[in-house]
C-alpha cells in the first residue's frame, strides 16, 4: 500500500494494481515445485490462469483443482479466494487493524472505492463488520458442509473440505476439491448441500452495504435503503424467475428420470449458482440451447455492488429496465419503491452494461478466431469469465495459450470492473473545460 502511494496512483489505480499483485503473487506461489502433487507439471501459464480465476473468484480451471494440485497448492488457491472476495482493500485494512497502525485517510479512501462505499466515515467500522460476519457465516457453512463430507471423507479431510468450499461459496469462487472435474454432482439431491452452498453464495453476493443496512434496520424492508430493496427483490426475482425457467426448459432433457424435488433444487441451484458462483449440480454441456442463455444471461447480470459476485450488477440491469418501461410509458423518470432514479444512475448503468456486453462480444470473437471451437461454447465461456462466474461447458481445458489469454483478461476485467479498468488505465487529473456544440439525432 505504501509502495503503491509514493507512485501517486488514483484511488481505482491503486485497487486495480492491488489485484495484479495479489495475482502475480498467487501466480509465483502456484509454480514451487511442492505446490503441485508430484509426476504432474504446472506451466507458468497454468499457474497464471489459476491464480486470476482464484483472486477473481471466477472457478474456471485449467487444472483439477482436487488432483492437481497438493495440499500447500491447495491453500494458496483458498487464500487467493478469500482475499479476492474481501477485495484488497479489506485485507490491507484488516492487517493494519490487527497490528494497531494508524489508518490514514488516503487507505480510508480507497477502501471506499474498492467496496463501493457512499461515504467515508465509519468506513473501519463497516470493514470490522465485513470481517466479523464473513468469519461467522463462512464458519456456520463449514459446519453445515461437514456433516456430509466427514462421513464420506474422514474427520481431517471432511472439514478441511467443509472449510473449503465453504468460503469457496461465500466469495463466489465455485472452486472445489471433488476431483475430475465434478463440481458437486454427486451432491445435486441432497437438500444440506445444495441449500446450504445456496444460502453462503446469496448471502457473499448481496453486498457488504446490504448487510449493514439489514443490521441497522432490524430486517424491515420498508425501512431500507432504496439500493438495499432494489438488491433483495432483483436476487429473489432472478434466482426464481431463472429457476422457473431452467425447470421448464429442462422438463424433457436433464430433468428426466429425476423426481420432482430433486428437479426443483436442482434448477434452484443452478439459478443461484449461475449468478457468479461457479458451482454446478450438473453437467452444463448437456444443457438445452435455451437453458444455456438463460445462464448466460444470469452470469451477465452476476450479484450486487461491493459484493463478493461479479456481473453487470443487479442495480444496474434494474435502473435500466425501469428507465426503459418509464420510456415506453412517455413518463418522464423512472420510479421505483416510491422514489425517483436520477439520470446519473442511468448514465453510469448504460456504460457499464455495454463496455462489459462489448468486452463479451470482442473476447468471443478472438477466441472464435483462434480456434475452430463452438459459438456457444465459447460465448458461455466469454460470459463465464467477465462475470467471474467459473461455469463451463468444458472448453476450458481445450483453450490454446493465445485463447487462455484472453479469457485471463476478462477475468481480470470482471472482478475490477470493466469501467474502473479503463478509468485506471486512462484516468487524468483534469478535464479541460470545453463542451462540443449539440446537435439532435434521430433514435430508433
């Protein structure tokens, strides 16, 4: 952090050069000889791609993550997760609270920024609060989890598996330890796993902002602020509606054979999951066409701002629907919950929605150029990666070291932010003061 402040970096510079450490690190970690178990061989590439999908809390693997990698291997990935879900700034903070150092206004500052905070003040008390609950719902997961893993694994290997896919779920990482590419398939019908993995994956994706108001408001929703309703009614709305839908568009393909509640929980999770989590109960590549975009869509969107979870965010597909029906009604703003969304808002949502959409297009386009692989493979790879989802049809393993590239980048993009990495990148301390004369244009 000192380093980073004698350069004069902005306060999103500093957060976007943060996450290149925490990766460049995880990436010189992840290629010591003991970190891979032994007769198997980890490429600096390899190592890279592993190292953002776990600081971007993404989950796509180019290697096992269960079998490839040893036991110290294995940390350093579960480190890179909790770090990449709490944000940089988080644990900077924490470090300087811990060994009681002075925390100045400028690390005060970018902490804002990195969690998407309105305001400075009680900034270290609301990441005392990120902490504390983070530890005690990451631990209730862990507990949860190994009451079915210890049985199957053994007391030692059945925790530390409950631990870690526990803050796997909670930071929205979706890496796991099953072995052979599995995910939790063996787990789609047990109501525990899947409800719990649920419940620690909504839970790190609404937003550390969400919780502190949920807190100070005692749960009442009317006395919410208006960003914290927006996010629990679009998170419901999103993980039932994409439910539905996947239960339908699956009726006479996964779904066949498989009773009714397991059909339910099954579609539930895949919903849940599909907004940033990475986790899956079955095989995407099976999915139907339809199924497909349905996930697609819901990786676009991801979780909801100052989160653990990727996306688009939930805030901002909403200000866009409900400009869009003020639109079509001739109305003049868009309300919602009894309040009106300014056109900053609006302004801001557009761009965000279209650089990532833009970023997608462009990121599928070179793949699809690289190789001669699938449309919508790769599509639903390029969605997976830029909204750090970790979701794949399989193609993961078959990309070219051009193509890992690429998806490294939206990775990368999808956690900092595709607006806040161009800031980064372009960011001037000034704007000169000269407007362009207006001219109106035909829309539509």
């Amino acid at each position: 952090m000192h380093v980073l402040k004698k350069i004069k970096l902005s306060n999103l510079q500093i957060v976007a050069a943060g996450c290149f450490l925490v990766v460049l690190t995880g990436t010189l970690l992840l290629m010591l000889p003991f970190a891979t178990v032994e007769g198997a061989e980890t490429s600096l590439l390899d190592a890279l791609f592993t190292s953002v999908s776990a600081s971007c809390v993404t989950g796509l693997v180019v290697q096992d993550t269960g079998t490839h990698w040893t036991l110290f291997g294995q940390l350093v990935i579960l480190a890179l997760i909790q770090i990449g879900g709490l944000g940089f700034m988080t644990i900077s903070l924490s470090f300087l609270l811990l060994t009681r150092r002075k925390i100045g206004l400028r690390h005060r500052e970018v902490m804002v920024e990195s969690i998407n905070a309105s305001q400075i003040g009680g900034i270290v008390r609301l990441t005392k609060k990120i902490l504390i609950v983070t530890a005690v719902v990451e631990g209730i997961g862990a507990l949860l989890l190994s009451i079915r893993f210890v049985p199957r694994f053994g007391w030692g290997k059945g925790l530390y598996f409950g631990i870690f896919h526990s803050i796997s779920a909670f930071c929205n990482a979706g890496f796991d330890l099953m072995g052979n590419y599995a995910s939790i398939v063996d787990y789609a019908a047990d109501p525990l796993v899947n409800f719990t993995l649920m419940g620690l994956i909504t839970i790190g994706g609404l937003g550390f902002l969400v919780w502190e108001d949920l807190w100070q408001k005692k749960w009442r929703f009317h006395r919410l602020r208006l960003q914290s309703k927006i996010v629990l009614f679009a998170s419901v709305l999103l993980t039932v509606g994409g439910g539905l839908l996947l239960l339908l568009l699956e009726s006479n393909n996964l779904n066949v054979g498989m009773g009714s509640g397991e059909r339910v929980l099954t579609a539930l999770f895949q919903s849940c999951t599909a907004r940033t989590a990475g986790f899956n109960s079955v095989d995407p590549a099976a999915m139907t066409a339809g199924s497909k975009l349905v996930m697609m869509a819901l990786m676009f969107i991801g979780g909801s701002p100052g989160s653990t979870a990727g996306g688009i965010k939930t805030t901002t597909i909403v200000v866009i629907l409900m400009y869009t029906l003020a639109g079509i009604r001739h109305e003049r703003g868009a309300n919602i919950f009894g309040r009106s969304l300014g056109e900053e808002e609006l302004h801001k949502a557009v761009y965000v929605f279209f650089v990532n959409l833009l970023f997608v297009l462009c990121g599928t386009i070179v793949v699809c150029g690289l190789q001669n692989l699938p449309l919508t493979d790769v599509l639903f790879e390029a969605f997976s990666a830029m909204g750090t989802v970790g979701i794949s049809t399989g193609i993961t393993r078959e990309l070219i070291p051009a193509s890992q590239l690429v998806i490294i980048f939206l990775m990368y993009c999808g956690r900092v932010g595709s607006i806040s990495f161009a800031v980064a990148l372009m960011e001037r301390k000034a704007t000169p003061p000269v407007t362009m004369p207006a001219e109106k244009i035909n829309i539509g």
